[in-house]
C-alpha cells in the first residue's frame, strides 16, 4: 500500500472521528427534537465516510458501494419513521422540548 | 490529496454549521450541504453509484422530509427565541473547543495503521456485487422499507371516533 493512500486513510479517519464528534455532542446536549435528529444524521455520515474510505484503501469500491447504498435505505427509513413520532409528540405536547416529553420519568 | 483535505474540511464545516445555527430551518439546509460534499468525496474515491444515492436521497429526501417537519410544527415566539439563544450559547460554547482539542490529540497521536489489504476483488460491478452476492441485504432492505412503511401508517393513523 503507497505512503499515500495510508495518509487518506488516518486524514480521512481523524475527520470522521471530528464528525462523530460533532454527531454526539449535538445529540447529548440539545434538547429540540429535530436538533437531535440531525445529529444522529451527522453521525451517519461520519459512519458512512468511513466505509466509503475503507472501500477505497482496500480497493473493494463495488462491496463499499453496496454497504453504503444499504445503509443509505436504513438512513432514511430510520429518519422517517423517527419524524412521524417527532410530529406525534408535537402535536400532543405542543412542543418540540425533550423536557416536555418526561412524563414516564421514573 | 490537498484537495481531499480541503473537501474533508468543508464537510465538518458544514456539519459543524448545521449544528451551532440558531434556526433550524438553516440546521436541515446544512446538513444537505453536508450530504453534498460527502458526494464530492464518495465520486471522489470511486464510488459514483453511492454518491448517486446519497446525493438524491439524503440531500433530497431527507432535507425536504426536515423542512417539511420543520414547517409543520409552529415556530418559537420572540421570548422563547431569547431564552433559546442563551441556553444554546451555555451549551455549545464548549463544542468548538473540544474539536479542536480533539483535532490537536489525534494529530499528535502518531497513527501507523497496519491495514490488512483482503484479496483483490474478483467482482468490480456493484450491479452484481448488489444483486449476486449480497442478496441478503436486499432482503433486509425490503423488511426494513416494510417496518417504515408501517410504523408511519400506525403513527398517522386517525383515531377512530367512538
């Protein structure tokens, strides 16, 4: 493997691991429900990078592709049915607050 | 590879962007650049199909999915917005600092990862390698598609009056 590609690979390792970074912070310090969701979508992508990378070092482009494209499916579905239950709570709360939503608190 | 850096930059700036704005609207118009520059980088390293992928549904469908919810749920008064902003400014202040913090660290870590390469791909088309080889997925992408599809039907169904 040249000097080179293993270089992409630590750079494009160390960006993922700043996007993760993000990724969580964003999910354990907001309390609006849509913020969190984008950072699970922030983590997704750093996930995503991730293999799309690994695919490109090892020369498995056509498997990379193939796990992305997956993963890109479970993204969306997730994300779906995820917004339909933020715009539940909405509407029976009136709120997009996680604070609002304590009431199985034990 | 100087270009792959900067691209790799302006990903976690837009993610960066998309998580410290205030407004949501402009958080859901971030993460689609996000989506878009991680396009760049997937055709970048040969993976078009996926960027195809990627670049129609996540900055597309996904994006137009959080505006919609975004525009269905009703927006903060001008008090609340006041309120939000000194929460979110006691919140995220420390986000920059720990990525830079964590930037430095990883740079200072000197990593030599010892990649062990597999044998060479004896299938290149993604075509064959999706339909052939990893048939199992696309079964569990039809059983996942499947619970979304009835997870919304559930979640939007109207009550039956009594």
């Amino acid at each position: 493997m040249s000097a080179e590609i293993t270089h992409l690979f630590v750079v494009s390792g160390l960006f993922a691991a700043v996007l993760s970074v993000i990724g969580i912070y964003c999910v354990l310090m907001t309390f609006n429900l849509i913020r969190a969701l984008i950072g699970l979508e922030i983590l997704i992508k750093a996930v995503t990078l991730l293999i799309i990378v690994a695919g490109h070092v090892t020369g498995h482009e056509a498997l990379a592709q193939s796990l992305v494209i997956t993963l890109i499916v479970i993204e969306a579905v997730m994300i779906t049915v995820a917004v339909g239950i933020v715009l539940g709570i909405h509407s029976h709360t009136g709120s997009l607050d996680a604070r609002n939503i304590r009431n199985l608190k034990g | 590879m100087q270009i792959d850096i900067a691209i790799l930059l302006a990903l976690v700036s837009a993610a960066l962007w998309s998580v410290m704005t205030r407004s949501l609207l402009r958080s859901a118009i971030g993460l689609a650049f996000t989506s878009v520059i991680l396009t760049i980088i997937m055709f970048r390293m040969g993976s078009p199909l996926a960027a195809v992928f990627e670049l129609s549904v996540c900055a597309g469908l996904i994006s137009v999915l959080f505006v919609s919810t975004i525009s269905l749920t009703h927006p903060l008064t001008a008090r609340e917005v006041l309120q939000h902003m000194r929460e979110r400014l006691a919140r995220f202040w420390l986000l920059p600092v720990i990525l830079i913090a964590v930037g430095i660290i990883l740079c200072l870590v000197t990593i030599k990862p010892v990649i062990p390469l597999p044998p060479p791909e004896p299938i290149k088309d993604v075509r064959v390698m999706l339909w052939d080889i990893r048939k199992t997925d696309l079964l569990g992408q039809v059983i996942v598609l499947l619970t979304g599809v009835f997870g919304v039907v559930i979640l939007f169904k109207e009550r039956v009056k009594k």
